[in-house]
C-alpha cells in the first residue's frame, strides 16, 4: 500500500515557474516509478514525466525542454520542476506511484494539484 500526495501548485504568468513536489509513503520500497500526470479540461490524463527506480525518465514532447522531473530519495519525495510555462500547460496535475509484481500492476494517485498560467 502506497499513499502520495501532490502540493506546490498554483496560479502563474506565462514564462513563470513552479516546482510541484510529491511525497510518498508506505510501502515505498516496492515503488517501481513514480510520474506527473495532467488533466485538462475536456482533455484525457496524459503523462507529463516519468521516472523509474533505476533513473529512466520520459518526457511528453509538449514539455521537453521545460520540466524536469528528479527526486530526493531521503525524503521519498519527486519534483516536477516546470520552467518557461505556458497557458497550455495549464492542468490538474496528479502524481502517481507505480507498483509491478508477476500478478499485477498497481497505481497510486494523489488527489491533484491545479496548475494555472495566464496569458
């Protein structure tokens, strides 16, 4: 069992910056990857950046350039650090902790942080 929990969101202008912080906990250690997700309206959840246990990221090809995702193993915490942000990039934005085993793959969501940039 996992539990995360998302914070650092907030309302920006366009070129602005924001660091969106997610702290896990409980069953940490079976934690395969951990990532951001967004969710705009009348859009689907699409993944923003992704981070396996072993280092690997992946970006989406909108942010490229502009986030980047690290995190602090001490502190069971992974950033999404957003740079020169845009009014599209405004989103709900969730993290998720993902658990692989031989049976089953298990998500853990936060509750969402709302990211907004105007123009």
């Amino acid at each position: 069992q996992v539990q995360v929990v998302e914070s650092g969101g907030g309302l920006v202008q366009a070129g602005g910056s924001l660091r969106l912080s997610c702290a896990a906990s409980g069953s940490i250690f079976s934690i395969n990857a951990m990532g951001w997700y967004r969710q705009a309206p009348g859009k689907q959840r699409e993944l923003v950046a992704g981070l396996t246990s072993d280092g690997i990221r992946n970006y989406a090809d909108s942010v490229k350039g502009r986030f980047t995702i690290s995190r602090d193993n001490a502190k069971n915490t992974v950033y999404l650090q957003m740079n020169s942000l845009k009014p599209e990039d405004t989103a709900v934005y969730y993290c998720n902790a993902r658990l692989i085993s031989a049976q089953a793959i298990e998500n853990y969501w936060g509750q969402g942080t709302q990211v907004t940039v105007s123009s």
